[in-house]
C-alpha cells in the first residue's frame, strides 16, 4: 500500500490556514501525526517551540506553544533519556 502524499496529508490538517509563517519542522513522530516546529523569522538564535498532537482532544489540530525554547527542549529530551535509560520507563 502506497503511504498518501505529504501535501495531501498536510492539506488534511486544516493547519494550512494557520501556519501562514516560515517554519521548520524538525521531529515528528507516527507520520506527522505529532511534531515539533519552529518559526523561522522570530528574529532570535534559540527561538520558541510548537507541537501541533492530532492524537489527542479527538484529533482537534491545534498549535500550542511549548513555552520552550529549542535549546532548552534539546537539554529537557536529553534528560529525559537519561533518566529512562536509568529508571526505565
């Protein structure tokens, strides 16, 4: 079976509407059903972080901030690893 096409898929969100900026995308997990992005002309070196999750709120596809910086979300996943790999899940 052929996986659908990403701008079908994107067209599909809604999100088109609301994502009117530049942005990166740079994670994404379960075909974009989850990721993380952010916009491009915040004019700063460590600019804040969005997650748009259609998996939950009965696949409401929203865009909230994490009131995060990227750098800060990197060190936050970093540890996050470590203390699973410590703890386990």
């Amino acid at each position: 079976m052929a996986s659908k096409d990403p701008e079908e898929e994107f067209a599909q969100t809604n999100l088109k509407k609301e994502l009117t900026r530049p942005y990166w995308l740079f994670a994404e997990s379960n075909g974009c059903e989850v990721f993380y992005f952010f916009y491009l002309n915040e004019n700063t070196e460590n600019p804040n972080v969005y997650l748009v999750d259609y998996t939950s709120k009965e696949n409401v596809r929203k865009i909230e901030s994490l009131e995060m910086s990227f750098s800060n979300l990197i060190e936050y996943k970093i540890d996050a690893a470590k203390r699973i790999e410590k703890d386990g899940w």
